[in-house]
C-alpha cells in the first residue's frame, strides 16, 4: 500500500510537471518576448546611431565648409551685386519722386480727356449697332417662325389632319 501511495503521487507529480511544462510552453512568452525585444533594441540602436553619426559628420562638414569658403563668397556676392542693386533702386526713387513733384500739363489733360470722349462715343456707336443686329435678328426669326408655322398649318389643311 506504500509502494501504490508513493507510485501514485510519483505519477500525480509528473502529471503536474508535465502539465506545468505544456503550460508553460504555450503560455508562456517571456523568452521568446524578452528575446524579441532585446533584438529591437539592438538593431534600433545600431542603426540609429549610425544614422546620427553619419548626420554628425554631414553638419560638421556643412559647418566646416561654410566656415572657410562661405563668408569669403557671401561677401564676393555681396560686393558684386549691391553696387548695381543701389544705383537701380536710386534711379526708381529719382523717377518716383519726379512723378509725384510734377504738375500735371493741361494739354495733355486736354489730350486725354478728347481721347475719353471719342472712346465713349465709338463705344455708344458699337452698343447701338450690336443692339439694332439683334432686333434684326429677332424680327427675323419670328418672320421665319410664323412662315413654318404656316406651311404646317397648310400641310395639315391638305393633308386632313385635325388636332
């Protein structure tokens, strides 16, 4: 009775050992998850850091580059095209200052004041012919209009056709 006793709890115990294992094979994720993510993280760092230190060395370049040969062409440019840039911005200021200091000429006022008149009086002409080719057209669609409407009326008539 010892023996069964001892052989049944030896088999209730590998019962629960192996169930535990079966458990944990299936339920348990930590070192498939702990081992995922300790990949992450490396590959994340290493190419991160690679990344930066390849932008490190872009900007130092950048940096460098500009340091030597940048203000020496800033200033080549600078001397190169302010000059003109100041003597046209002068020219346009004199000009805009002759403009708003001059008196207006009353002949030209006269020239232009002619000038509007002819155009509104060709402009009145043009809307008063444009307006008497339309009452033409007009007149001459309802003259067509009631020419079908008679030929129909007589076809009708012929043709003994009531409505």
């Amino acid at each position: 009775e010892f023996e069964e006793k001892r052989s049944d709890r030896e088999v209730e115990n590998l019962f629960v050992s192996l169930i535990g294992e079966i458990y944990s094979r299936i339920f348990d994720h930590r070192p498939f998850t702990s081992a995922e993510i300790q990949y992450f993280l490396r590959e994340f760092e290493e190419k991160r850091s690679d990344r930066e230190v390849e932008n490190l060395f872009v900007s130092l370049q950048n940096t460098s580059e500009a340091k030597d040969t940048g203000v020496l062409r800033s200033r080549v440019a600078c001397e190169a095209h302010l000059g003109p840039l100041e003597k046209s911005l002068e020219a346009a200021l004199s000009a805009c200052e002759e403009i708003t200091t001059r008196t207006p000429d009353p002949q030209l006022e006269a020239t232009l004041l002619a000038n509007r008149e002819a155009r509104k009086g060709i402009w009145s002409h043009f809307v008063d012919d444009m307006a008497h080719k339309c009452s033409r057209v007009d007149h001459t669609f309802e003259e067509k209009e009631e020419e079908l409407r008679d030929f129909y009326t007589d076809l009708e008539r012929k043709l003994h056709i009531h409505k």
